[in-house]
C-alpha cells in the first residue's frame, strides 16, 4: 500500500505542527487528557519542550536516553484518536503507547495499579471506518513485551488482558449513575458478561488505536491507570492512588521506550 508521508515543514491540519518539530522522533506517547501532556513529557525523559497546542492535541518533545519521543494528546474517543495517528504516520511516527485511566471491572484488580492490554473489544465505530466488525484489535507484540519487561523491571503491579472499549461513558460501559439512568437493552447484562469472558476494564480509545495503527503500519500498545473499581462502585479514586497509577505509567513507559529504542 502506498504511504504519504508529509514534506518536513507541512503544518498537519489538526496537531498543529510539522515533521520538522520532532527532531527524528518515531516513538510518541499518547495521553488523553491535554493536561497531562506536559507532566508525561517532563518525568518521562528529559530536555523536555513546548511544541504546539491546537484543538484536543497538545504535543511536546521530551528525550529518553537521548531517543527524542513526542507526546502527545489524542482528546477522548476513538475519532480524535484516529484523526492523531493519521497525522503522525505521515510525520514518520513508527511506534505508539497510549496513557490512559481507566476503571476495572474484575476483583482482583485494585485502584492504583495498572493494566496493559494486549487487545480490546470494539464497541467503538471508529475502528469499523479502518476495518471489518470480525477484525481483531491488537496491540503490537514488540510494544506490550516491552511495557510487560518494564513493568517487571521496575516493581510495578500490573496485569495483561483485554479491555473493552466503549463510544461512550455511560451506556456502553453499562453504567447506571447517569442523568437518566438509561442503558439500551443492547448494554444490558453486558458488564457480567465481560467479566466472564475475562476481560479486565472498560475504556475509550483503546479498540480505535488498535485497529487504526494495524491499518496504518504502526506499531501499538497501551498501559491504563486503574482508577475507577466498578465491582465496588462508579466512583473515581483519591487523588493519591490517581497519581500513584500515573507514577506506575511513567516507570513502565520510559523503560518500555528503552527496550523500543534498544532495537
């Protein structure tokens, strides 16, 4: 399949900044939230630098072991995150790992700790305009190993298994704290399911990178901060087990760029 790449000092249309701005940069870490952008950038690696904020994505380059890596937001969803990726494969971007939160829904799994997933299941749209519904989402093998090596490396608790990715945060993800309290017949009974199926937390973007990275050439992975425990309640952790998680991300993260950047 033919690639576009894009000329050095084309400005991308959405993330607002050019090949030029990532210093050979072809690892990004992708974050949600915009407001954690700059903190990522900043314990992650070093030398870390402002380069643009336009609409959901805020971008800024920071240095492991002297590897430049971009990180960047995505925004919530599947179609912010799709419209992100596709900007940066054509700035030569090779290996993703999003940086997330999201709530658990297996006992076992305690508020604080992370979760890498190895697949998700789609109950997203987005990665239907990149594939067929029977298309496995998949993360990259080479990425989550590293993200496992790390993980082990560096004391951190975590778990491996599939998430499930929903459009939505409150209907799809069955959850009933809503302003209305309605979930369609269709997400109904859904959450047991999954629980029985072994899937390990619910999220939003997860399915999308996926499946638009397989489509792109990208190589994926994706670690989640646990910070909701649905098998207890709706609600989101203290501060300091939030932060706890995101500690936990940055330790398996940079260690997981090493190994990337080692090969």
């Amino acid at each position: 399949m033919e690639k576009h790449y894009a000329a050095i000092d084309e400005v991308m249309y959405h993330v607002g900044f050019a090949k030029s701005a990532l210093h050979g940069a072809a690892i990004a870490v992708l974050p949600g939230d915009p407001g954690r952008v700059q903190f990522l950038a900043e314990h992650i690696g070093e030398k870390a630098c402002f380069i643009a904020c336009h609409r959901e994505y805020t971008s800024w380059l920071t240095y492991v072991a002297e590897t430049p890596v971009l990180v960047c937001s995505t925004g919530m969803g599947g179609p912010s995150t799709a419209i992100c990726l596709e900007e940066l494969a054509r700035m030569g971007i090779t290996h993703v790992i999003r940086v997330g939160t999201t709530g658990t829904i297996q006992q076992q799994i305690n508020p604080g700790e992370i979760i890498i997933n190895k697949a998700s299941v789609r109950l997203d749209g987005t990665s239907r305009h990149y594939a067929p519904a029977s298309f496995p989402a998949v993360a990259s093998f080479a990425v989550t190993g590293a993200l496992v090596e790390a993980a082990q490396a560096g004391g951190v608790p975590f778990h491996v298994g599939i998430a499930v990715s929903s459009d939505t945060f409150w209907p799809g993800q069955e959850r009933y704290d809503s302003f209305t309290g309605y979930v369609p017949l269709q997400f109904q009974g859904t959450m047991e399911q999954w629980q029985k199926l072994g899937a390990l937390n619910y999220e939003m973007e997860t399915s999308a990178l996926f499946v638009t990275c397989q489509a792109l050439g990208l190589k994926a992975g994706a670690v989640c901060g646990v910070v909701a425990k649905r098998t207890d309640s709706e609600a989101i952790v203290p501060k300091e087990l939030y932060e706890q998680a995101l500690n936990y991300q940055i330790v398996v993260v940079q260690g997981a760029i090493k190994r990337l950047a080692a090969k």
